[in-house]
C-alpha cells in the first residue's frame, strides 16, 4: 500500500513512539516502523490533554495521519495501554503531595533545629 493512499484514508490508526517532546513548546515527534519519516505532532491533538504531561521518549501511542504542508502530523493521539505504561494521574497526584509533604516536613524540620542553636 502507497504511504499516499494511507494518509488519504485516515482510517487506520497507527502506532509509534515518542522520539521527541518540547513540553516548554508543545511539538514533538514520533517515530513508527511502518513509515519513513518522524511524524511531527503539537500536543493538542491528544485525545486526553492531560497526559501531555506524561510524553516521554519512547511512550507508545497510537494516532491518524494527517499528511500536511511540511510533512506528516499526528492526529487523534492516545496512549497504548499496556503493563508497562499506564497513567493512573490520581495515583501519580498522591503520590506527588505525598513526597511534597515529606520535603516539606523535612525542611521545617531543619528550620526548627537551625533556630534552636
């Protein structure tokens, strides 16, 4: 199948990897075995904006193939679930505050000894 014909249908979905990700910027690129060439995508064309959070290189996602002025772009992107990536962001939120509360007990802590001497 014609990589032409593939992009035109945008049917399919298809997989990949991060390669790439500027959070400061939001842009990023992802690489995918069936096709060629990075796939350019901006973090607004995730399904859920919340995991944009998350983007890391080598995250597997699936997506659309929207073929644009200056290449390929990503579309309708999702994570793939699996064993060893899942995004559970009540569970990371909890643990975030509770490592912050330790940080914070810590240094209060120190305060209280440096004033005591």
């Amino acid at each position: 199948m014609v990589l032409e014909n593939m992009v035109n249908e945008s049917k399919n979905k298809y997989s990949g990897k991060v390669k790439f990700f500027c959070k400061k910027k939001g842009y990023g690129f992802i690489i995918s075995e069936n096709i060629n060439e990075d796939i350019f995508f901006h973090f607004t064309s995730m399904n859920n904006k919340q995991e944009e959070f998350f983007l890391k290189p080598e995250l597997r996602l699936i997506f659309d193939i929207h073929k644009g002025p200056r290449g390929l772009h990503a579309k309708n992107i999702m994570f793939i679930k699996d064993k060893r990536c899942t995004i559970d962001i009540e569970t990371q939120y909890k643990k975030f505050i509770y490592f912050l509360g330790d940080i914070i007990n810590e240094e209060i802590k120190n305060k209280k000894n440096n004033n005591k001497i």
